[in-house]
C-alpha cells in the first residue's frame, strides 16, 4: 500500500478535530446548528492553519444526508465523496492558476444549475487574492446574490490584497497560527498514535520550526522520521534542521551572564565550526532571553517545559535590566547580520556587545568607594611658565599645584539659575531648555522651572527628558523636574543675555554716532546711520573693545 504522509493522514475531518481554532469552530458550529447559513465564507490566515479543511468540513456538514449540522456522520456518500475529493457538487478551484476573468465567468456560468446529488453546491475558491482585478469584478453579482442552491467559500493567506466589495460580501473568519506549544502536543498525540518513539526536545523543536502551521509541523515530523530512521530525537531533529539546540545555546548564554569572554568566543566558534546558522544561534539566544524574561516578572514556568530549572536558575541570576539589552542585542544582531563582513563576524561581534554591557566596572561594583571617589576636574590644569634664571637658562617648571577635590554629590545650588546654568555647560535640548527657562521655586529636589510664550517650545516634553536626565545625576536620586509656560520675569540666561547684548549694541550706536569722522559724513554728505546694521566690537582678552581689524 502506498505510504501515505502524515499532514493527508491526519487532516481534520471533523469540526472537533480542528487544532486550535475554537472561535472558528464554535462560530460555524453554532450557525450550522441553528439554521443560520451565510452564502458566502471567507477564511484567512498563514499557510496550513486548516483553511481549506474547514471548508471541505463546511461543505460535508452542509450537504451529509443525515441533514445540516455541525456533526457530519463521515459514512454516507456526501461525507465520503467530499473527504477523496470527488463529490459532484463540490469545485475546488486554485485561483492561482485560475486568475483570468474568462474562466470565473466560465466557472460561474455553472451556478445557475441545480445540485446534481448534494443539497448545495459549493464552490471552494483558494488563494482567492490571486484573481485578477476584471476576474473579481465578475463574480461580484453572483458572490452578493447567488442562487438559494450555492454557497461560496474563498480562502487566502493575504486578505488585504482583496478588494473591500469582495470583503463586505462574506462572512469572514480570520484563522490564528498556533502557538509552539499546541503544535508539540499536537505532535505528541500523533506520533504516540502512529508508535514511533520521540524526544519531547525534538517535538519543541519542530514546533518552532513549524512557525506556527500545523501542516508544516507534520511534514517536518515526516522529515525527522526518515532522517533518524523511525524514531525523532533531539540531535538529529536539531542536525536536520540545522538548528544549534541546547547544548549549543546554554553554555554560550551561561558564558555570557558569567562575563568569561574567552569562553563565550570558544563556544562561539565551537557553534561556527559545526556551519550551523549564525541566524539560528542568534534566534536560539533570544527565545532563552524571552523566557528568562517572563520568568523574572512572574510567569509560571511549566513543569514539563524543556530546560526549565536552567531558565529559572537564570533568571535568579541575571539583573533584569541586563536581560532586556541582551535580547535586543540578539534581535538587532539578526538584522545585521547581512551587513557584517560575514556571519560569523557578525555573530561573534553580537556576543561581545552582550558581554561588554554586562562587565561591570570596579568602581560600579563598589558602590560604598564610588560614592566616596573625588571629583576629577573636567580639564587636567596647565603648565605654569617660570620665568628664565639669570644665565638665560630656563628654570625648571613647575606643575600647577591641583585644588584638593571636592567630595562627589549634588552641585551647590544656592538659588542663582543663571549662574548655575553657566557652570554646568550644558548643550544640546537640556542646554536650550535650561537657557530659556527661568526659576519658579525649588523645594525638596523638585525644580520648577518658567518658559516665557514665545519660548513655548522648549517645555515640550522632549526637552524636559533631556534636561532631566543631565541633571537628575548631579541632585541626586528623587530629583524631579517640572517645566511649564507662563509670565517671566527676564531672569533666564538667554533674557539676561539679551539684556547684556542690548546695552553693548545700545553703546555701539552711541559710540558711533559721537564719532566726529562719521558725524562729518551724515552733516556734510548726506550720509545715514544703518542701525540695523551696527554690531559691538569685539572683546579682547583683557576685556577691552577692538576694533574687527584685530588692531587695539
């Protein structure tokens, strides 16, 4: 007899044999026990969820000789010609080899005609986006209106590409991939029936494999018996698939929380030289991290969930915070991987940023010592000259001698916000955010600064962030800082700037209307003063004005 594969031999053939769609099942169960039948079904969803077997169930439900229901008796002519395919008045049609508007008007021609044996006649349209524009434009009529006889049933895997006349005609039931759980017990159930032996690390392995289709997860089945001649374990589904596995992944990933480089890169090339996939690898690290994750925020690990001592226990272990940037540093080094130099390049560079986040400094491992670390000053101090000896030879120079160093803490802030805002150099967003704001009051660490109208946009909140976050570590934990718009009263840095500006500009035009040269000029030629375009003179070092020539 002909071996026949596993996804033909245990398709559904029943509504309660479906695998993970009950909002489906008990959505069309219900209609078809209570007489309310549409004439038109759309199914959507990922490949092998059971679209086209929840039409042939409909189809069988529909027409059973024992009557409509939703429990078909699988023994009477309709029921056993629908399950092999040749019931008269069933036509499955493949759009995609059917997308012309002649042959739907062809195939539609047909529905005017009485069942020849069925009570209805169904027509199982798949990948039904695959039809031409003109194609769905002729069955719109016949899809809105058809014959009391006929029932539509269109299936697809991508319903956007259908236009919305088509969609507002059916009734439209989307169908949900199944999770890697539901797929392994799937497995489970029909490897147990068919007595082959198993491991259930290879039936999770499938699973995920299978990315959600279950006609995917029994092909890969089939695959795994014939590759471990009859029997599906771990090793060789892991072979098969190429895929790393746990023995792989786990000491990596312990090498990793452990911050052992060097054993990191030995397992990393250990991986590498078995030419297993790099993607895979990354992959495998971040469904550990995502686990580990769940765990750390109080998911139950399941009792028979593979590896789950191992995610517990590692999860006690690493800092959630640390977690998170380890898993994005797997799912980005995913993406970049085509622009690495090669994959192993870029898998390795991938495991050293997981471990160059994770090392801790010494000060950062001793907190009490940092805490109490003097502030280095932000510019190493220059060289005093020493003035030449009697002999014209230099004297020996000597080293500015450095101030003690303050204690590391919270800056002195005495209420000035201007002159506090001068010391603290600030640039960017924060710099423009603290420039332009201005005092209101600051009572238990909570500063509250006051931007003018025009000004409004710099206590947005991006602005607020930035500023924030420079200056939340020089007040110290519980800092807070609120900014809103309102009347000033010109004491922010750019208002006492823009005062200072105006009297030199004030000044510039004074000086340069009392200077006898230029008073010739507008008394004895006609000449006028442009005041727009009068500046100050620039500052010199000693703080004198000179002239923009350089000259003093």
């Amino acid at each position: 007899m002909t071996y026949q594969v596993l996804a033909r031999k245990w398709r559904p053939k029943a509504f309660d044999q479906l695998v993970g769609q009950p909002h489906v099942v008990t959505a069309l169960a219900n209609a078809l026990d209570t007489g309310r039948l549409h004439h038109a079904y759309l199914f959507t969803g990922t490949r092998g969820v059971g679209k086209t077997t929840l039409a042939r169930i409909l189809a069988k439900s529909i027409n059973c000789e024992t009557g409509v229901s939703s429990r078909p008796c699988g023994r009477c002519r309709a029921c056993t010609e629908i399950d092999s395919g040749r019931f008269v008045d069933m036509l499955e049609v493949d759009a995609a080899t059917n997308t012309k508007v002649d042959e739907m008007r062809e195939l539609l021609d047909t529905a005017q005609y009485m069942p020849v044996s069925g009570r209805y006649k169904v027509y199982i349209i798949d990948e039904v986006h695959m039809l031409s524009r003109h194609a769905f434009n002729s069955m719109l009529k016949t899809l809105e209106e058809p014959p009391e006889h006929v029932k539509f049933i269109l299936a697809t895997t991508d319903p956007q590409r259908l236009p919305v006349t088509v969609l507002s005609r059916c009734l439209q039931f989307n169908l949900k991939s199944l999770p890697p759980q539901a797929l392994a017990g799937h497995l489970k159930r029909v490897l147990d029936a068919e007595a082959i032996p198993y491991e259930e690390v290879a039936l999770a392995l499938l699973a995920r494999a299978a990315a959600g289709s279950v006609r995917d997860s029994l092909s890969l089945a089939d695959q795994a018996i014939a590759f471990g001649s009859g029997k599906v374990t771990a090793a060789q589904v892991a072979d098969m698939l190429g895929a790393v596995g746990g023995e792989l992944v786990w000491p990596l990933i312990e090498a990793i929380a452990a911050g052992d480089g060097a054993a990191a890169l030995g397992e990393v090339e250990r991986i590498t030289q078995r030419g297993l996939s790099c993607d895979q690898a990354l992959q495998d690290l971040a469904g550990i991290l995502h686990r580990v994750a769940m765990a750390q925020h109080g998911a139950q690990l399941a009792q028979d969930e593979p590896d789950a001592g191992r995610i517990a226990a590692l999860a006690a272990r690493l800092d959630a915070g640390r977690v998170q940037v380890m898993y994005q540093v797997a799912v980005l080094g995913r993406r970049d991987l085509a622009l690495a130099p090669d994959e192993v390049a870029g898998f390795g560079m991938a495991v050293m940023r997981m471990l160059s986040f994770g090392v801790a400094s010494p000060a950062d491992a001793r907190p009490e010592r940092a805490a109490q670390a003097p502030a280095m000053p932000s510019r190493p101090p220059a060289a005093t000259p020493s003035a030449t000896s009697d002999g014209g030879a230099p004297a020996p120079v000597e080293m500015a001698v450095r101030e003690p160093a303050r204690p590391a803490g919270p800056p002195s802030f005495e209420g000035d916000w201007a002159a506090f805002v001068e010391r603290q150099n600030l640039t960017g967003m924060a710099g423009l955010l603290a420039r332009y704001g201005e005092l209101d009051a600051f009572e238990g660490n909570h500063l509250q600064l006051l931007v003018a109208e025009p000004h409004r946009m710099y206590a947005e909140k991006p602005y607020q962030d930035k500023l924030k976050a420079e200056l939340a570590p020089r007040f110290g934990p519980g800092f807070r800082l609120t900014v809103r718009v309102g009347d000033t009263k010109g004491r922010s840095v750019a208002a006492v700037r823009g005062v200072e500006e105006q009297k030199k500009l004030e000044g510039a035009a004074a000086a340069l209307e009392s200077d006898p040269f230029v008073r010739d000029l507008v008394e004895g030629m006609g000449a006028q003063v442009i005041a727009s375009s009068i500046r100050p003179a620039a500052e010199g070092p000693a703080g004198t004005n000179e002239k923009r020539s350089g000259k003093p």
